[in-house]
C-alpha cells in the first residue's frame, strides 16, 4: 500500500507534536529527542499527550531516557498522570470482571471489546493505556436481559426518549449506562459499529471466533484476532483517529500478532476497505509500523487522499469533537460520507434526516409533540450553529 508522504507536507507538526511521536515508536532515538527538547513549550506538550491520551506510554518511554532531559516538574506530572491512570484502570477491571460474572451467572454471553482486555492483550499490563469506560458486546437476543442486569447493579440508562427509540433500533449499536456512584460508565453493544444487518457478523460467528483470556483468575472473552483488528481499524477511522492512541494502539497490534489471508476476507465482507487502507496509511506514517503482505492487497481508491488528508488535519491540530466549529464540522460530514461503502454510504444519509440527542438537548419537548423533532430538526440545526458562531465570535 502506497504511502504518499508528500500528500502531508501541507501539515508542518510542531516540535510538542514530533516529540509525542518520537516517544511513541517502537525504538526510542535519544539525540533526536534530546534535539526537539530544546526550547520545547512543556505546557503544550502535556495537553497534547492527555489529548491524544497516550501520556502512560509517553512516562514508560520517558524511563528509558537520561533523568535530566525533562525538567523535574514534568516529569513529576507524568508519573502523577500515569499512577491515577492505573488506579482508574484497576478499578474498570474490577467493574468489567464483576459484570462479567453477572451476565455469565444469567446465561447471557459477553464479549468484551477494549479497555482493560486490550489494555492487557496488547501492552500485557493495565497501566499502560488509558479507557474513558467498558465496551461490551451481547447478543441482540440477550440484550433486554443485559438491561436488566445493569439497571439491578445500580447503573442508569439516560437516554429513555421516545422519539430516539426508532433510531436505535436500524442505526445505532449501543447504550450507554452510568453508575452515579462508581462513577463508571459503561456502553452495552448489541451489534458492531460496521453491522447493519444482524447477520453480518452475527454474533454466534463472533463468540465461536472469540479468544479466552484470564483476568485475576475470571475468564473474560474478547474478539478473536482478526475480528479485533478489523474492529480497531474501523472504530478509529470512524472517529477520524483524533486520538493517536487508537492509532498507536494497532501499531503494537500488529507488531504482535501476525494476520492471516482471512482477515482481507472480513475487511470486504464488513465493508471496511476505506477505513482499513487509512489505518495502514497513517500507521506507516507516523510509526512505521510494518504492513504485512495480506493488508497490501486492500486496493487504493478514489477517495484516499481526501480521507488522508482530512485525518491528518484532525490529528495534528489537535480538534475537540466537544466543540466542533462549523468549519471543522463541515470537514467531519464530507469525511463520514467519504468513508462510508455500499449500504452504510444510504444509511449515513438517513440517519442525518433522523432526530438525536443534540436536538434533544436544544429544545426539550413532551412526549406527546416529540414527532415536531422531524420537521424542526434543520431549524435546530441552524440554531446551534449559529449559537456556536457567536460564542467563538
């Protein structure tokens, strides 16, 4: 697979940013990174590693350097930031072993997609990345059953609204919960963000394909290999990779586990090929991760350049999907519709017709005038735009 790196010379990194790359990558190079040190902004280099989340692996690489490269009050931020990280990832594997054993107790089987499982398939330890919360996969068959048993452990599903139901049922793959004591969160997916139609995968072809892994003496089920892969690939290039971690993520995936000819198989049959060709393109990039020869079959394509290019300006930036400006969220749209492939390309489409929790959250109505979302939906659209514009202004 071709990487054109003069497609990207437009996005000049600044030395914060080749800092962070450069102690992210499989061999650490001291005298470059003695060289970028000088005159760096530290400020802006921390908010940059906690962006991207990759600050555990950041401190780790950080340990094999001379001690009086970074000053001391950095580095002192950094094994602050990366100890809290593995307390917070302690207790997420406590909470994912202790849900596990609930569902397996209820006979509902349980896949677990990232966090702490991946943290530990693909770094052999917890601390060493970062999970905003779990990510759990059931059967479409179970799921009322998984409702049921985190709604009796204490979590809250917040997004009961009438008029979003229909819209969950055809175009999203997940529910979010929340635990107002534990402060942990947690999303219960009854399919993969690349499904449309339950038989592809279906979740028997998953669970039969899935690898056990032993956690604290649990037995804890996640994605077999390929399967795993093609999901990483795709759930970052859904978010644009606006986190170098995902990205980094499959640079040690892939270090580590070998892909067999089955895997070009899985991308065409998800029809993930776009998403895949840019996970390998950025890869190379930023990290040089080696492409093995099965991946090189997945061919270029018209619209390549554009998804490279747009990635690139998500991640160098860096972009808070928090607070899109119209300007960046113009870019996001093209994007999505860029990467989209067969069915999902008119299912994108549909669901922008569809009312969402942003619409929601702009004006509230009562149940029974819920069907005005609709109708109203471009009009509210236009508001926040135009709220967003004056508070930038």
């Amino acid at each position: 697979m071709e990487n054109n790196v003069s497609d990207y010379q437009q996005y000049k990194n600044t030395k914060e940013f080749e800092l962070m790359i450069s102690l992210l990558r499989n061999e650490i190079n001291e005298l470059q990174i003695s060289q970028l040190i000088n005159n760096l902004d530290w400020d802006v280099f921390l908010d940059l590693i906690i962006h991207h989340r990759v600050y555990p692996i950041i401190y780790k690489n950080t340990q094999k350097l001379n001690e009086n490269l970074i000053p001391v009050k950095y580095a002192s931020r950094l094994q602050y930031l990366y100890f809290q990280n593995t307390l917070k990832m302690l207790k997420l594997s406590s909470e994912m072993i202790r849900l596990n054993n609930e569902l397996i107790a209820r006979n509902i089987r349980c896949i677990v997609l990232k966090g702490p499982a991946l943290a530990m398939k693909i770094y052999g330890n917890y601390s060493d990345r970062t999970s905003k919360d779990l990510d759990i996969l059931v059967s479409p068959e179970d799921f009322d059953s998984a409702h049921m048993v985190m709604i009796n452990n204490g979590y809250v599903n917040e997004e009961e609204i009438n008029v979003l139901k229909g819209r969950k049922k055809w175009n999203e793959h997940h529910v979010v919960y929340h635990h107002p004591d534990l402060k942990v969160q947690i999303e219960v997916h009854f399919r993969l963000s690349f499904d449309i139609k339950n038989n592809k995968p279906s979740f028997n072809e998953l669970w039969n394909r899935s690898e056990q892994t032993i956690h604290q003496g649990n037995l804890i089920h996640i994605l077999g290999r390929e399967d795993l892969f093609v999901y990483l690939a795709h759930h970052g290039a859904r978010h644009v990779f606006f986190r170098l971690r995902w990205l980094h993520d499959l640079d040690q995936f892939m270090r580590l586990y070998p892909l067999s000819e089955d895997v070009i198989k899985k991308i065409i049959y998800y029809e993930c090929a776009k998403s895949v060709e840019l996970c390998c393109t950025l890869l190379k990039h930023f990290f040089g991760t080696p492409i093995q020869k099965p991946m090189n079959l997945v061919s270029d394509n018209k619209d390549s350049k554009k998804l490279k290019l747009i990635a690139l300006k998500f991640i160098t930036e860096p972009i808070s999907f928090e607070s899109l400006s119209p300007y960046h969220m113009g870019y996001y749209k093209s994007y999505q519709l860029l990467l989209k492939q067969g069915m999902h390309k008119g299912v994108y489409l549909i669901s922008l017709l569809y009312p969402n929790n942003r619409d929601i959250d702009t004006l509230k109505l009562p149940k029974y005038l819920q069907f005005l979302y609709f109708p109203m939906r471009p009009f509210l659209w236009m508001w926040r735009v135009i709220k967003r514009t004056i508070s930038q202004a």
